[in-house]
C-alpha cells in the first residue's frame, strides 16, 4: 500500500470513529417491539406489506436508517425490552406501559401516539343469567393476564358493582390465562364468563355461543411507546417512524378491505398458521376505534383523562403500588401530520 493510501485509510477510520453519535445511530437499525394481536392491527399491516416487497415506513425514516421488528407475546416481557435498551418503540397496552412509567417514578417512558380504543368485553355463557355485577357472586371470570387492562376493567366493573374482589378471590373469582386457554375453560364452563380483547371477544360469541355482557368501548388497548434514554438517541428516526404510521392509519382506515386482508394474512404469518377467516377478521375489527387524526391539545387532553383513569383504577385494584404524574407520560407526543 503506497504511504498516501495508508494515511487516508487511518484518516477515514478516525474520521468515523469521531463522527458524532447521532449520526452514527442513524446508520442503525430501528427496533419496534409489537405483538401478533388485532389491537396491533397498524404493525401486523406494515409487516406484512414489507414481506409484499412494499414497505410503508422506509421511506419516511432518515437516509440509512432501517426497520427492524420485535414480536413479544405480553406486555410486561415488551417493556422489559424496552427498559433495556433492546428495542427502540413498543406498540403495548396502556397498563404496561403505565406500569412501567410508575416503576421508573415518571423517568423513562414516553408514549407516542394513541393507537387503538375498544374492541374490549365482557362476555358470558349463554342462557347463564349474567348481566350485572351482583349475578357474578360465587362465579368465575377470566382475563387474558394479571394486571392487563382486560383484567383490571374486569376487577373495576365487579367492585363498582359492590363486589369484595381481591388477589386472593372475594365476592367473584378473576382468573387469569392465556387467551387460548380461556377458550378451553369457557367451553368446558370452569369459567363463567371472560373478560378479553378481539379478535377472542368474536371468537367467544361466534365458536362458542357467548353474549356480551358489557364492552368498555373507551378502553386504551395499545398505544405505541418509547424511552426518554432512546428518545436522546434516536429521536429523528423514531418522529419520522411515528408520523409515518400516523400515515399508515389514514390509509387503513380509508381502505378496510385492504386492512383486513393485510391483517389476515400478517396474523398468519406472524402465528406460522393458516390466516384467519374474514367471518372472524371483519367483525372482530369493526369493534376496535383506530386513532383518528385529532388536534394535538386535544389528543393530550383526551389521553390524559384515560391514563389518569387507568391508573387510578389500577390502584384501587391493588395491582399497581406507587405514584407517579401523568404529565411527564405524554409529553413526547408526535403531532398527527393531517392536523
């Protein structure tokens, strides 16, 4: 190697090695954490349009950035990941995400956007006579996981109907499982009624003859999140990802067909099963409210009245032991690029 070609390959080395640090993490991968779940109907949608050679987020993200994806079975193993620097952004339920906030005193967690309301329920054996809290004394109600927002919505219905219920069971017995187990246990009627998210709430009243018994339409199920240590890191790529999502949104609400054939074939490949029917698809989506574009006063207000509610419900339940203000929570929110 002649001298001159040394000295400029060593320059070159220095020169990236000193390169600021934000630069440098641009080059790198993005990482968001979702789950294979309806709720999470934007992520699976993405997924599946980048394995159809159409990646709707690419784009939109910083030049050499790229788009990693993290699936996660529950909410608390998600924030965990997040906490620790594995990923960049979760899609994740409110009480996870307003779990982790309190346990890191108000420190770290950021939410970024709203992502979906709704499609939450209660649902009973038929011909059982279960209507109100009082018809629940002596019975059996099961939720998708401790702690989740299916399980303290259940636990806070049953008390604000003047029912005793605690961890160790009370007036009414919460038991919780996973959502395909809960199927199993509603069928051989071990459980008298469950408390689940879609596309399970369809699946009880479709396969297995269950009624609706309450649905709590104004119900945070995922929001999508990241950290205050990220948001330093990464805080370009991460905007950017945000409002193309946001994007994302418009187009899946202004073509639903498309959405549900994007979500059905994503759920399939997520699960490695056979995606599933339309019949359960498009009826399970029409009870979830994907967040709409709204003034961003307006979507602070609005989130901020449903995480002080999740919050204090949580509480009242025992679940959730601590403080920590709501506030710092939101202020990291992106504006929605169509308002």
């Amino acid at each position: 190697m002649r001298p001159s070609s040394f000295f400029l390959s060593g320059w070159l080395l220095v020169a990236a090695l000193l390169a600021p640090a934000s630069a440098r993490a641009e080059a790198e991968s993005l990482r968001v954490g979702f789950f294979p779940n309806l709720t999470h109907a934007p992520a699976l949608a993405a997924r599946q349009l980048e394995r159809e050679g159409k990646d709707p987020h690419r784009s939109a993200l910083p030049a050499g950035a790229k788009l990693e994806w993290r699936s996660f079975n529950a909410g608390p193993s998600a924030m965990e990941a997040l906490l620790a620097g594995a990923i960049d952004v979760a899609y994740v339920g409110a009480s996870p995400a307003l779990n982790a906030h309190v346990r890191t005193k108000g420190e770290e967690i950021r939410v970024l956007a709203p992502v979906a309301q709704g499609g939450n329920a209660l649902v009973a054996r038929k011909d059982s006579g279960l209507r109100t809290p009082k018809d629940f004394i002596g019975r059996n109600v099961g939720t998708p996981q401790l702690g989740n927002t299916q399980d303290i919505d259940a636990r806070t219905w049953l008390r604000a109907g003047g029912l005793n219920v605690h961890l160790g069971g009370g007036d009414a017995r919460v038991v919780p499982a996973q959502n395909a187990d809960l199927m199993l246990l509603f069928s051989r009627g071990e459980v008298d009624a469950v408390w689940t998210v879609e596309p399970w709430v369809t699946r009880l009243t479709s396969e297995f003859g269950g009624v609706i018994v309450h649905e709590n339409k104004e119900a945070l199920i995922t929001v999508l999140v990241t950290t205050r240590t990220a948001l330093a890191k990464r805080r370009p790529a991460i905007e950017a990802f945000v409002r193309s999502h946001y994007a994302l949104c418009a187009r899946l609400r202004a073509e639903p067909a498309c959405q549900e054939r994007l979500v059905r074939a994503g759920l399939g490949s997520e699960l490695r099963t056979t995606p599933p029917k339309a019949e359960l698809i498009g009826p399970a989506l029409a009870r979830i409210d994907f967040a709409a574009p709204e003034g961003s006063d307006a979507r602070r207000a609005r989130l901020g009245v449903l995480f002080a509610r999740a919050l204090k419900d949580a509480q009242d339940c025992r679940l959730l032991k601590g403080e920590a203000p709501v506030a710092p929570l939101l202020e990291s929110l992106v504006d929605d690029p169509q308002k």
